[in-house]
C-alpha cells in the first residue's frame, strides 16, 4: 500500500513537474518573440490574417499598439462567424490603426458568398480615402462573389503595380491605372452595356503581365482590344460574351512586346493581331475542341467494326 502511495505521489510529482516545465518553455518562446525589434515582429506579422496580428496585443505592454503600425493586412473571413462580424472588424481595424504608417499590400478573402458588395466597398474606400494607403500601396487582391461599385476609384492609387480580382461583378470595364504592371482577373463579371467594342487596359501603359480566366462580359460588346505597348505575358482562357461563345467575336492584339501567350478554350475565338507569334518565345494554343473530335472520330471507328 505504502508503495501504490509512494507512486502516486512520484507519479503526480512528474506530471506537475512537466506542466511547469511546459510553462517555463511557452514564456521563452514567448519572450523570443516579444524579445525582437519592431521591425522584425511587424515583418512576422505581415505574414498573418490580421486577427491574429491584432490578438498579440494581448501578449504584453510592449506588443500593445504594435498591430496598428502593420505595413501589410490580410483579412480572410474564415475565422470569423459571419460576414456582419468580419465587416466590423475591418472597419474597427482600419480606425484604430496608425493613419501615419505606409502600407504596401492589401488582401481581402471572403469566401462566402456575400449579398450586397458593402464589404468590398467599404475596403476600396478606406484604401483610396488613406493618403498613407493610396499613395504607397503596391498589391491589391480582393476575392469576394459580390457586387463592387466603386472600383474605378483604384485610380487614385497611383503606386499600385498588382491587382488581383476574384469573383467580382462590375460596370466597370476600364482601368485606368498607369503604373499597374501585373493584372489578375479570375471568374469576374463586367457588364459592359451597349458598347459594341472595348480597349479596357488601353491606360495601363506599363501593364507587363495580364491573367484573364474565366471572365465573362454581359451586353453588345463584340471586339475586345488588348492594347499595352509592354505587354509581355498573355494568358486567356474561358472567356465568354453572355454566358455563350460567339463565333463572330473578335479579339483584337496590339502588344508589341509580347513574349509569351496562352489561350486555353473549347472554342476558338477570332484573333486579330499585329504580333509576330514566330519571335513569340512561348506560345501555346490549347483548343480542347480538337481533342473532342478526335474522341469522337475514335469512337465511331469501334461502332463500324
């Protein structure tokens, strides 16, 4: 009995000895983070969806205001419980940080389908209302199924070299951003009206590399122009007039500088274009519709035998 006692004891001894032991370990790893310079834990945080940047504040005096000196945010929705929680953060986020620190990226991910674009909204105006945003701002990413009205206002940001859209609707179909070099569009929607032709990149005069997957364009438009005099690397694919492909559509290229071109499509859209695709270091055409025929011829072949 004196024993099993014995052990007990030896055995409550080791587990309260290792709890301590995990302690001491948590409090060096944290006093190795809360140990480095500014610079260095605000590069760190950089790096974090802003809620948890924002929730160091609670690690010690000195970790405290650090969050609104933050050069890069990052907001996600995924660890929010609804959208009206993760808006009101975002705002709480921007009127509480620093308006004196410079910030150079923005990335905002709602993957939740949202049912008004308030969201995306409030962001871009917070973004170009900021003189220590809109002037320094380099990358912009936005990824939300919604509405946005306001996005000509990007205009303003006259340091912005990367967008990326994802999944938005808009009216706006010109983007009037001269020191944009890269543009990633994905899955977005432009309703373009009655205009029976557009040229909307004809003002990004540095643009380099342009992404166009899965777009689609809603009205009368029937010539796309894509008119960059550095234009370096093309890549289309899926794109669509009102949902459908029609075969009078013309795509219209004036790239001059062009190195590398994609298009990957069921269908094959009518090209119009200046470049000279034998000085073009990559291109590749993939035409699905090929590979359907031959599937289709194969399979016939083992019907007549």
């Amino acid at each position: 009995m004196n024993r099993e006692k014995i052990c007990g004891r030896n055995s409550s001894n080791s587990t309260r000895e290792e709890s301590e032991k995990k302690l001491r370990d948590g409090e060096k790893e944290e006093d190795r983070f809360t140990v480095l310079p500014d610079e260095i834990i605000l590069r760190i945080l950089s790096f974090v969806d802003a809620k948890i940047a924002v929730q160091t504040s609670v690690l010690n005096k000195r970790c405290r205001n650090l969050w609104v000196s933050l050069p890069v945010f990052n907001f996600d929705d995924s660890s929010f419980e609804d959208v009206m929680v993760f808006e009101d953060f975002i705002d709480n986020f921007f009127y509480g940080r620093d308006a004196s620190t410079n910030v150079f990226d923005v990335n905002l991910e709602c993957h939740d389908e949202l049912e008004d674009g308030d969201l995306v909204d409030s962001v871009i105006d917070h973004v170009t209302d900021t003189p220590s945003i809109f002037n320094t701002i380099e990358a912009l990413k936005i990824l939300a199924e919604c509405v946005v009205t306001n996005l000509s206002q990007l205009s303003l940001c006259k340091s912005l070299t990367s967008l990326k859209l994802c999944y938005i609707v808009t009216e706006n179909t010109n983007f009037n951003l001269p020191s944009i070099k890269h543009i990633y569009l994905q899955d977005c929607k432009f309703e373009c009206g009655e205009e029976n032709f557009l040229n909307p990149f004809e003002n990004c005069v540095n643009l380099k590399t342009l992404y166009f997957h899965s777009c689609q364009y809603y009205g009368g438009i029937e010539t796309l122009k894509i008119s960059t005099p550095y234009l370096i690397d093309l890549s289309i694919s899926n794109f669509r007039v009102d949902e459908k492909f029609n075969p009078d559509f013309k795509i219209e290229l004036c790239t001059p500088k062009l190195k590398y071109f994609k298009y990957f499509d069921s269908d094959l859209y009518c090209f119009f274009t200046e470049v000279d695709f034998s000085s073009v270091k990559k291109y590749m055409l993939m035409y699905v519709l090929w590979l359907r025929i031959l599937i289709q011829y194969f399979i016939l072949l083992n019907c007549l035998k």
